[in-house]
C-alpha cells in the first residue's frame, strides 16, 4: 500500500527497531483535519479540552496555532499511519511559564497518542514512540530540557512520562486563558522535567 505522506518533507525521522520507520510532519491544517478531529472527539483525549468541537473548530485552532513563532504541531506517522500527535512550545510564551522557573534551553511538548488499532497496542511501542519524541526535541531542536503538564488526573499519562526518566516536578494551577482565537479552561497540572544529560548520558 503507498504511503500517502511520502511526498510531505518531515522535520525528522528515525528507524525504530522492531516497529518501523517514525516520520515527524509539519502540521498540515487542512490535510490532517480530519485525522486529528477523530482523535480529539475520542474520550482519551479528554483532557485536551477539545471533545465536542466540530471538524472545522479544531482545524481553526491548529489554523492559529500555525501562525505563532513559539509554539508547532506536528503529525507523527509511522510507516504511512498517523500515530500522534506532538506540540512543541516555548514556556517561556506559555501560561506555564507562569507557574516555574523557565531556564534557557527549556522546550515544553504535548503529545497525544492515536488510538490503538484492533489488535491493541504492541508491547513497547509508546516507550519508543516517546523516545523518538525526546530524542528529536533535545537533540534535533538542540535544547536542554524537557517540561510535560499533563492534567493530575491524567494519571496514564504521567506514569508514562515518569517511564521514560522524567523527574516529577509540582502539581501547579495554569490559569485559563480565554482570547478571541483560542481559548484554555483552568487546569490543575502535574509538571514533570527530563535534562538532555538524563536521557542522552553518553553525551556528557
């Protein structure tokens, strides 16, 4: 079967033993609406804030998203299938900026993993997901720190972050953000951090 995302330029990629190739895109607004509609209208997704919203709403909010400097999305596929979703921010130009001591080198990510297919999810596969995740933002962005702010009643989502060596930091009140093109609820968040020398000691 062809790949429909092989004519789209990634930012990155990277082979992963025993899954295959994971590709990160550029967002594509319009392309990739409906893929990510699908995902934010699931109940996993929940925590995101977007569940309700229609088709072209979401797309409006990536539309937005897209015209900022200081925060991207981007669609992860894995050979031809789309498997995540990834924001990248500068806490910095964050409400949770507000909420911690913002160091330079620090990038903030959120990342929403596509449901599982009819077989379930292979064992591993989201550690490695994660991995390539990290291993793009640290080494490919060549930053120092990772920052995560998952819901604290997100618990999955935590454990998994805390898998993967980041260090959990406090439980934080992001104050809602309510502008004419997007809008955020208030949100109590469990902040957890991961340092390039962390994931990447061979580095030192």
């Amino acid at each position: 079967m062809s790949d429909p995302y092989a004519t789209r330029a990634a930012v990155h990629e990277q082979p992963v033993d025993g899954f295959g190739t994971v590709r990160l895109l550029p967002l594509d607004t319009r392309a990739d609406a409906a893929v990510i509609h699908r995902w934010m209208s699931g109940e996993r997704a929940a925590f995101w804030g977007m569940n309700g919203l229609t088709r072209d709403q979401v797309a409006g909010i990536y539309a937005h998203m897209g015209t900022l400097d200081t925060h991207h999305a981007f669609l992860v596929v894995k050979d031809g299938e789309p498997a995540a979703l990834l924001h990248t921010y500068e806490p910095g130009a964050d409400r949770v900026g507000e909420v911690y001591a913002v160091e330079p080198g620090d990038i903030g990510i959120h990342l929403l993993l596509a449901p599982a297919g009819p077989g379930g999810a292979r064992p591993g596969w989201t550690s490695a997901l994660v991995a390539v995740m990290v291993s793009y933002v640290l080494l490919g962005l060549d930053r120092t720190r990772i920052v995560v702010d998952p819901d604290v009643g997100n618990e999955r989502a935590i454990a998994r972050f805390l898998r993967q060596g980041f260090t959990p930091g406090p439980a934080v009140e992001l104050r809602e953000v309510d502008l004419p093109d997007v809008y955020l609820p208030e949100k109590k968040a469990q902040l957890a951090f991961l340092t390039r020398e962390v994931a990447f000691p061979a580095e030192r």
